[in-house]
C-alpha cells in the first residue's frame, strides 16, 4: 500500500492555483472597472458640462448684460444661480478675449481665464480637462453669438475631485460584484478540488509519478498478459505480454476488442458479460489459459480485467510427464505383480509341484510380453514405446482392453517424440475416457499409427458412446471436451493435439470408429530437420 504523502495533494496544489488565478483576474477586473468607471464619469461631466454651458450661452439675458455698463454686476448673480442650481463647480462668463465676467471667487473677476479659448473664439464649442484656479477640472467652452459674431465666451467645467467623489460613490457596488465573483471562484475551486482529491485519492504529486513509474514497470515486465477492458468492450491497457500472445502490434488503446482481428471464440470470451476462470484458448500455435473478471471501485464499475497465461511448453512438458508418471506407475504396479507371482511359484516350488510352478509363471507373463515385444520391436522410439505400455497398463487397470494395432513409427527419428507424446497420449486418453463411461459391453480402445509415405497417420478409436453430428462440428473449437470443467479448465488434451497438428500443417479429423464410439485421424508430415529431437 502506497504511503500517503506528507505534502500538499495536487487536488490541493490546484485549488490554491485556482483560487490565485481568480485574484489575480478578479483583481485586474476590479482595476479594468475601476478606470472604465473613471472614463465613463469623466465623459458625462464633460458632456454635462458642454449641455449646461450651451444653455447659458442661448440665454438671451447674457448678451443684454454685456451690452450693459456693468456686465459683471449683472452676470455674477446669474452664473452663481446656475452653478448652484446645476451642481457644477464654476460657471464663468468672459470676453471673447478670455477676461472674465464671473468666477465663484470674486477675486478672479476680471482676470484671464485659465484654458484654451481659441476655437470657442471661432464660433466652435470644445471639452477639455485644463488645470485651473480652481484645480484639475473637465471644462466645456461655447461661444456667445449675436449677429452673427462672438460676443463672450461660456465655460462650465467639473473638477477632478467631484468626479473622483462619484466614482468612489459607485465603488461598493462594484466591490460587491467583485466579492460575489470571488466567492463563486472559491466554491467552484472547492468543488474541482473535492472531486480531484476523490479521484487522485488524495496522492500528492511525486506519489502519482512513482505510483505511475512503478505500475509501468510491473505491467511491462510481467509474464503475464494483461488487457484492461471498459464496459463498453473497448481496450484501455495492454501489456506488451499481452501483445505478444494475441499476436497484435501497435497501439491498441481505445480500439473495440472485437476489431483486433482475434479469433472469433476468443473474442466472444473477452466481450462476454461473464466471468471467465482458466478457460483454454487456442490462438494461432499457442495454448492460452484466459481469466477475466469484472472490477469495481466505491461501487463504480470500471470494466474487466483480462490476464492471459501462455500454457504452450507447460502443458506438453506436463503431457510428457504424465506420460513417464504412467510408465513408472505401471512399472511399480508390474514389479508388485511380479513379487506377488515369484512368491507363488515359490511356494510351489516348496511343495514340490515344479511343473505348476513353471506353468503358472509362463502363463502369466505371456500376454505381457506378448505386448510388450511387439510394441519395442515396432517402436523404436523408447519415449513412444513407454507411452504405449504405461497406457495399455492404465488402461487395464480400468478394465478397458488397449489394442495396439500396426505401429509403424522407425527409428530415423523424422518426428519429434514429444509431438507424438502430445498427439497420442491424449487421444489415447480421451478415448479411455470415452470407452470408460459406457456402463457395460465391450470396452476397448485401438491405436494404430502407420507411415504413408512421408506422412504419419495415427488412428485412435473407442468404443464409447461417439460424438453426435453436432458434436463433431465443435470438436476442435476452442479445446472443446464432453466432459466437465476441471480444476484447470477443460479441453485441454484435445487442444494440445490441435495446436500440435496445426503447426505441424497436418489434419485432424473425427469420425465413427468400428469399435462403435469417436475415431480421429491424424496425418501429419515429418518434423523440419533443424526441429527434429
């Protein structure tokens, strides 16, 4: 079990990124408002200040005033009403030289005005922001016109700080806005980082490296083929054992299992919705032992995993074994027989009948080395000839007869007897079974092999119950066996003998043997020479 990390977990590492991110931009908007803000209420001052101004200017009452001896006197009164009543900062009336009427301090009056005059003086009206008397101001400059010409001059202007008071005025809602933003960004970081803690476990980031570098290692260095399925039978992982088995290349992730061009009964296994337990495939010349089973996480199904074993080498070398485990068998059976047989002679010899001694012994020795004699003078391959006699023994001690017919196999050593082995020693053992089930009546068995030409033909049939028609369709699918599973799957003999047939470019076929059960018929050709044993 991985130990938890003492540092923060990356769901945690991103949730403070995330929550920083959203300062950093809350932050640059309250900014980007603040000086929008700004601009826009510069603009309407300005654009107040040009509206109020025109006003004044249109008043007919400004141009009587200057045509009067006392302009200011008349003016002043007027221009305090207006910047009062319209909550401006100055409202100054001046000749179209820029000598002023009016002003909010009555000092100024009859000063120069502080600001550009020269297109107002053309007839033009414009806005602007001028530092004046009365500090940084937005200002608007219109003309007075009588006939045609300019007689004064109207400014109205704004200061800077009103507008800087009316900003800070709108600020609260503006901060509001940006706290509700704020808050927002930190419950959807906390919901992003609850949901990333549950699904990265709460690791931390060099756990996840680790964890990720040491499962890569594992999943590319096992003998074991491991495939990873979804629910919807598509590939999420497999190993490169995995690969190799299958017989796939390239990247198969992501790909539907039944598009990888496996073998249709294989495939079936892998998209099936139930669990598989040490089922026998073959594919291509290898024997695969196949296991799937469903995962599941917190209740949350995830899929199937696939693990693949190659039972190719392990099962002919069990085949094999078996093969010499049976000849020792019988050899240990035959050597109690034979001192339970030289105490009876014995004993005969003691009481002094030799002639009953000397009978009994030849007797029962004769059908054994009858047998014996014609399957070592035939066999020249020590290995096969073992075979033969350990399952005829085994047979025997079934009750089931082993007739060993024409066993043509000479010694030049042109097949493997390893081949032969897995050939014959489990047809011969599937057909005992056979014979075995059949409750009473004849029960044997009979093995013939013969050489045609360069070809070896082996003929094993029984006098068991047969296969049915359909039967015989299925046979060699998928290591197909009419007896029940095992503990280490089933059909595996009949699958060896095909996978051996198969590589060999033989033939297999199944018929109805004379004895009245299955006969199946072998005819494969010699071993190449650099595979030869």
């Amino acid at each position: 079990m991985a130990t938890r990390s003492r540092g923060p977990t990356v769901a945690g590492q991103i949730m403070v990124l995330q929550l920083a991110a959203a300062l950093v931009v809350i932050g640059l908007a309250a900014g980007f408002g603040y000086v929008d803000a700004r601009l826009d209420a510069e603009q309407s001052a300005g654009d107040r200040a040009l509206a109020i101004a025109r006003s004044v200017a249109d008043s007919p009452e400004i141009v009587r005033a200057i045509d009067a001896e006392d302009p200011p006197a008349t003016l002043q009164p007027y221009a305090e009403r207006v910047r009062r009543d319209t909550e401006t900062d100055f409202v100054v009336i001046m000749t179209p030289d820029g000598i002023r009427y009016t002003h909010p301090n009555p000092a100024n009056i009859g000063q120069r005005f502080l600001g550009t005059i020269e297109p107002a003086r053309q007839g033009r009206s414009h806005v602007e922001q001028y530092a004046g008397t009365l500090g940084p101001s937005m200002r608007a400059v219109v003309p007075v016109t009588a006939d045609d010409r300019v007689v004064a001059l109207v400014s109205v202007g704004i200061t800077i700080a009103r507008i800087d008071a009316a900003v800070l005025r709108s600020l609260p809602a503006l901060a509001g806005a940006m706290g509700i933003a704020l808050l927002i960004g930190v419950i959807g970081a906390a919901a992003i980082g609850r949901r990333l803690r549950r699904q990265t476990h709460g690791l931390g980031p060099a756990e996840l490296s680790r964890m990720y570098e040491y499962y890569d290692a594992v999943l590319h260095s096992i003998r074991e083929g491991l495939i990873l399925l979804d629910g919807t039978g598509r590939v999420r992982l497999a190993n490169d054992e995995a690969l190799r088995l299958f017989g796939l290349s390239g990247d198969v992730s992501g790909r539907p299992i039944g598009e990888l061009g496996l073998p249709e009964t294989l495939t079936e296994s892998l998209m099936g919705d139930d669990q598989v337990l040490d089922e026998v495939q073959l594919v291509g010349d290898r024997l695969l032992v196949l296991n799937r089973r469903p995962t599941t996480i917190e209740g949350r199904s995830l899929g199937f995993v696939v693990t693949v074993r190659d039972h190719t080498e392990l099962q002919a070398i069990a085949t094999e074994l078996d093969a010499v485990r049976g000849m020792a068998d019988s050899l240990r059976a035959q050597s109690h027989e034979a001192a339970n047989r030289l105490h009876t002679v014995v004993s005969l010899i003691e009481m002094g009948r030799a002639d009953e001694a000397i009978a009994f012994a030849t007797a029962e020795l004769e059908l054994a080395q009858r047998l014996t004699d014609r399957v070592v003078g035939q066999v020249d391959d020590p290995v096969v000839a073992a075979l033969l006699l350990g399952k005829a023994e085994q047979a025997a001690e079934r009750g089931i007869e082993l007739i060993i017919g024409a066993a043509d196999v000479v010694g030049d050593h042109r097949f493997q007897s390893r081949d032969l082995i897995t050939m014959i020693g489990n047809l011969i053992d599937n057909a005992v079974d056979a014979a075995a089930s059949r409750p009473d009546g004849i029960r044997q068995v009979r093995v013939e092999i013969t050489l045609c030409g360069e070809s070896l033909r082996i003929v094993v049939g029984d006098s068991g119950p047969g296969l049915s028609a359909a039967a015989r369709l299925h046979a060699f699918d998928r290591g197909w066996s009419s007896k029940p599973a095992g503990a280490h799957g089933r059909g595996i003999g009949l699958a060896l003998v095909v996978q051996t047939v198969r590589r060999l470019s033989g033939r297999l076929d199944v018929g109805r043997s004379d004895l009245g059960g299955a006969e199946f018929v072998i005819m494969v050709e010699p071993a190449p020479e650099g595979a030869r044993s």
